[in-house]
C-alpha cells in the first residue's frame, strides 16, 4: 500500500471522531454545555456550540486534506486542551457507589490519554503533511507532497 493511501487513511479515522462528535454538538449542545459549566468555564452554551462547530469544520478539512497544516495544530491544541482540564480529575458523583466512581475516574483517565495521543496524531499530521491524496496537494501546497 502506499504511503499517501496510508496517509489517506489515517486522515479519514483521525477525522471520523472530530465530524461525528461536532454534528450532534451543533443540534443538542446541552451535554457538552454541562461539561463547560462544570469544569468552571462561562458562556458553556455558547462555547458548546462553537465546539461543534470547530469540529465539523476542522475535522472536514482534515478529511479533505485542505488547511492541513492549520487544522492539525488546532485540532492538536483541542485535544490536548480537553484531555488536561475535562479528563484530568477524578470523578465523584453523589450517592454514587465508590466502586462506579472508580470506574468512571478509570474512564476518564482513558479518555484523557484517548486525546493526547490524537493530539500527537495531529502533531504528526502537522509536520509530515496530508500527502498527494488531498486537497492541499492539488493546490500545490508544498507540505502536501511530503508524505
């Protein structure tokens, strides 16, 4: 297989999550709203809705491979963002069992370390390019050819 179908790929699964998490976000932001709210943050609703739409734009563009180098530091910057201030903690509900509270901090450390490493998948995209199968690379953009 060659390495731009290889590149292809890993655009098309780095992008996935971003299109399929920013879509719902714009038509139901209450639950990420939440999040915002709890984690001290104002405006949560409004900031919910520009999440979603952050996603879907950046992760179409990733998937497209246009703006490459732009939307893969911004999405590198995201990831890492929401892995260190909305994964970072334990998590304590009330009246719930200590054992599900474990479970969920068990979780939430996953999706912490879940983020990070697409936040280096980004990084990576970012510096190698989205190769010859992209947009970019139609327009000429020299980092494009790079992979």
């Amino acid at each position: 297989m060659s390495q731009n179908v290889v590149v292809l790929i890993g655009r098309i699964l780095l992008s996935a999550m971003f299109i399929l998490a920013g879509y719902p976000k714009l038509l139901d932001p209450s639950g990420t709203a939440g999040m915002i709210a709890n984690a001290g943050i104002p405006a949560a609703t409004l900031l919910a809705y520009l999440a979603g739409l952050f996603e879907l734009v950046a992760g179409i563009f990733i998937l497209v491979g246009f703006q490459t180098k732009i939307a893969a530091y911004l999405l590198a910057a995201f990831s890492i963002f929401t892995a260190l201030v909305f994964h970072s903690g334990s998590i304590a509900v009330p009246d719930f069992p200590e054992g599900a509270n474990n479970l969920l901090t068990m979780f939430n450390g996953l999706m912490m370390m879940k983020n990070l490493t697409i936040g280096g998948g980004f990084l990576v995209l970012a510096a190698f390019g989205p190769g010859a199968l992209s947009v970019d690379a139609r327009l000429g953009v020299t980092d494009a050819v790079r992979a």
